[in-house]
C-alpha cells in the first residue's frame, strides 16, 4: 500500500496543482500614491467590446468615475486620474474560454505604472465566468492601491 501511495502522490499533487488557477497582483511604486477617481481605458489591438464593458462595470463598482476612452495604446491623458490597458486571452474548447486577464493601472499624468493584476487559468482549464475573473482582479488591484496610498 506504500509504494502505491508513493507512486499516485507525485500524479495527484500533479493533477491537483493543474486544476487551480492563478491570480496575482503588484503594486508597482513604493509609498503612497495620489487617490484615484476617475479613469479611462486605452485600447489595446485585441480588446473586444464585451470585456470593455466588463473592465468598465468592474472599474465602476470600485467606486471609480469611467470616462470615455483614450486613445490606444496611450499611459497619459490629461482628463483622468488613472489610464487603464488590459489584455484578455481566449482559447477554443467546445466553446471559447478566458485563458488569461491582464490589467494595468497607470498614473495618467506621468505614465509610471502603478499596479498591474494578471489572472491565469489553469492547465486543465475551467470555463469561469470572465464578468466575475475581472471583477476580481480589478478589486484586488484597487485594493492593494488604496492600502498603499493610506500608507499601511
């Protein structure tokens, strides 16, 4: 029964590790940042409209004013306080499903990046729900920010 068990241990913690995804964030300057209230989007060449509408809802349920977007591929614009990019990658298994989400926050009047979240699915993929992916990602971003500009 040992030598069983020592042989499924490395193929289960495997096939474990496998089923779980990822989510991660980062917080880019040290120190207290300036309050952000409202934002824009910059387009990216792979963005669609129903994760626009997903990081826009996302980014207006942390309490942010969303204002029409940026020129693309711009970090700077004078009318917000933060400029936010993102990239989304889908693959096909009987039906599309998000593979990964990334967002970045910039400072819009100086271009720096201030946080930056990345979401991966796993290697035996699920099919989550993208609304909720960013909503989660988006929420831990805005988290970690506002505990930096509060200075804990």
């Amino acid at each position: 029964m040992k030598t069983l068990t020592r042989l499924l241990a490395p193929f289960l913690i495997a096939t474990l590790a496998a089923c779980s995804t990822t989510q991660e964030v980062l917080i880019a300057k040290g120190g207290p940042t300036k309050a952000i209230a409202t934002v824009a989007r910059s387009p990216g060449d792979d963005n669609s409209s129903d994760m626009n509408s997903n990081v826009d809802l996302a980014l207006a349920r942390e309490g942010l004013t969303v204002k029409p977007p940026v020129a693309a591929n711009v970090r700077q614009s004078p009318t917000v306080d933060a400029v936010v990019r993102y990239s989304g990658t889908w693959r096909w298994d009987i039906v599309m499903y998000l593979r990964k989400f990334t967002v970045r926050l910039y400072d819009a009047s100086t271009g720096d990046l201030l946080a930056s979240g990345e979401w991966n699915n796993s290697a035996f993929h699920g099919f989550q729900d993208a609304k909720i992916v960013v909503q989660n990602v988006i929420s831990e971003v805005m988290a970690k920010l506002k505990a930096g500009s509060s200075g804990k």
